[in-house]
C-alpha cells in the first residue's frame, strides 16, 4: 500500500465527518431559524398596523386566488399578511416587497389600506446599502414620514429632496437618492401587481378565512 492510499482514506474520513457534522448542525438549527424568523415578520407586521391583535398570512396564488397559510416559512409564494383589531374588524395588510439599491437588493415590508388606497407604513427588512447614506432609509424620521398616507391612486416615484409636490411623492433623502428612489420603485411595483389581487378577494380578506 503506498503512502498516498492511507491519506486518502483519512481526507475521506474527515471529509465524511465534517460532512455529517455540517448536516445535523443545520438540522438542530433550522427550526430555532424559522421561528426567529416567524417571531420578527409577526412583529414588523403589528408595528405596520398598530392596534392589531390577530394576523391571517395569506399566499397568493399565480391565479391571483388566496390560501391561507400556517406560517411565514413553507410554501415559495407571494405573502400578504392581513390584520384585524380585537373586535375583528379589518385593519389593513402588510406586503413584502424587494428591489436591487445600490450596494444590493433592498428588503422590505409595508401596510396597505385598501379601502383608501394608501401606503399607510414602510419598514426595511433587509440591505447592505452604504453606512450612513443609503441606509438611512430605514432609520431616517423624515423619510418615514413620506409613508404614513401615500397616495396609491397615482404611480409612486420618488422625487429630489425637497421638491415634493403631491401625495403620492417620496421626498428622497439627500445622499441617498439611489436607495430613495428603490423604495419607490419596489413600492410602485407590488402595489401596481397586488391592489387588484387585493380587490378581488377584499370581502374574503375581511372575513379572515
């Protein structure tokens, strides 16, 4: 047997090892994941609706038709998660949405009140856009204010700081027109592809089933 063949056997072992290692660490991990995962979209979702106490998480079909989901993770499909006061009565829903800003792909999620038609909420989710500029769109106060009663009546752009002349306008933050403007870009694109879904299933939404 040459030197070369007992290596080879222990690279395998070791391999084998740090493979399955790798594997149950995923395992034990996976489920803590999703429901951190659960735990934050359930809380960003009440921040968007304040005064809810019930959510529906609702998957959107290719048809535009609804299902009713158990929970944030499963199923690959478009989520929108409704919510209703103590009463039950109908609040609004809250939409995913995404765009690519600057540095990477900006994540994030907003409250919708169908029956005004306004973008009544904004939160960013997830970004890697640059410190201290582009990512001020998700700390910056006078930005958010750009998303207590956006006008969805009319497509949502977002325009130079200080130039904002109509409701549905987003003022961009100085310095960071680039991930300003991909706010409203991916704001205008969900709500353009789910406000019909929307009204088409409004009476089922506010039933909740």
């Amino acid at each position: 047997m040459t030197p070369t063949v007992p290596m080879i056997k222990v690279l395998g072992t070791v391999s084998l090892v740090c493979g399955i290692l790798i594997v149950g660490s995923n395992i034990t991990t996976l489920a803590r994941i999703r429901q951190n995962q659960e735990i934050i979209m359930q809380e960003s979702v009440a921040n968007l609706l304040p005064g809810m106490k019930k959510q529906v998480i609702y998957g959107v079909e290719p048809s535009g038709d609804l299902k009713i989901l158990p929970g944030v993770e499963g199923e690959n499909v478009k989520r929108m998660f409704a919510g209703y006061d103590g009463s039950g009565k109908f609040i609004g829903v809250v939409i995913e949405a995404s765009d690519r800003g600057y540095a990477d792909m900006i994540s994030g999620m907003y409250s919708y009140i169908p029956e005004k038609k306004i973008v009544s909420g904004f939160q960013v989710v997830d970004m890697r856009e640059t410190p201290g500029l582009g990512n001020r769109i998700g700390t910056d106060e006078k930005f958010a204010e750009n998303f207590k009663a956006l006008d969805a009546t009319h497509p949502i752009k977002t325009v130079k700081h200080g130039t904002k002349a109509n409701p549905w306008e987003i003022d961009a933050i100085s310095g960071a027109t680039i991930s300003s403007r991909t706010v409203g870009r991916m704001l205008q694109k969900s709500v353009q592809e789910m406000s019909p879904i929307i009204d088409k299933n409004l009476d089922r939404i506010k039933r909740g089933n």
